[in-house]
C-alpha cells in the first residue's frame, strides 16, 4: 500500500486575518462552514489555547455520525494555528494527524496555508483534500456574506 505523508491546500480569502483566525477558532463560527458535503456541525468546542482539548461533532441526514478531536498545540493569535486531529466513529483506524494553519495578510485579504500532516493512503489523502476543499469553499462564501451584508463605509 502507498502512503503519503501530508496534504497543502494554499488559498487567498477576502477577509482581514483576525476574521479568519476566529472562524477556526470560535466555535460558533466553525459549525458554519467546518462540515464537508452533506455533514453537519451539531457541537463544536475549541478554546484557542496550548494544552487544550478541542472537540467537533458531526451529523448526517442518513443519521450517521462521527467526532473530530484533538489537542492545541500552539494558537497564536491571528497568524498560527497547529492542533492534533483523530477522526472516530466513521471507520476502524482512528489514526492522528497534525494540522498546521498558517494566516498572514496579503493583498487586502488574507493567505491562509493548511497543512495536515501524517500517514495517508492515497484513497484517503485524495478524500480528505476533496473534504477540506469544500469546507474551505463555505468558509469562502461565509466572508462573502458577511462582506455582503455590511453597510458602505462611504469610503
């Protein structure tokens, strides 16, 4: 069996990097957008700190269900996020990995580059990449509306 050994996904949102910090940090704002395909975020606990548990339930509608959860291995504030990540309840290997989020202002917005490190097969791999991609087009959309329903400036 081949494994590979990490995913990077690079990508460019149009929010300041304090609004994407919170929106991987800020349990309200996860249930938004931290689901893949038809999943829902049905209770999220995260607190941004070194040392902490973090916890993310999922449901589906065929009644499914699973747990993402891990630990924070270091949160500083608007610029990196790095935090262990099991997934239980959706087949038998429960494996760790690690994911790194890196945020930095460019351009007016914000480049943000996930990695997720650990053993993958490469049916998993390419799974996972297909999963985090449609999380990260909602967390997309969800900086659109919330962009959209500001009032002008006038600036």
């Amino acid at each position: 069996m081949k494994f590979r050994e990490n995913l990077q996904i690079d990508l460019w949102f149009a929010a300041v990097p304090a609004r994407v910090y919170a929106a991987w940090t800020e349990p309200r704002l996860l249930a938004q957008w931290f689901a893949a395909h038809d999943w829902e975020v049905v209770d999220a606990e995260f607190v941004p700190a070194a040392g902490s548990s973090w916890r993310i339930e999922f449901a589906h509608p065929d009644g499914g269900r699973y747990v993402e959860e891990g630990e924070v291995e270091r949160a500083e504030p608007f610029s990196l996020l790095e935090m262990t990540l099991r997934q239980t309840g959706l087949g038998p290997d429960p494996s760790e990995t690690v994911v790194r989020v890196t945020i930095a202002p460019e351009r007016g917005g914000t480049r943000m580059r996930f990695e997720q490190s650990g053993r993958f097969t490469e049916p998993s791999r390419s799974s996972s990449d297909v999963g985090w991609r449609t999380c990260f087009e909602k967390l997309r959309l969800s900086f659109s509306l919330i962009r959209s329903k500001m009032p002008d400036s006038g600036t």
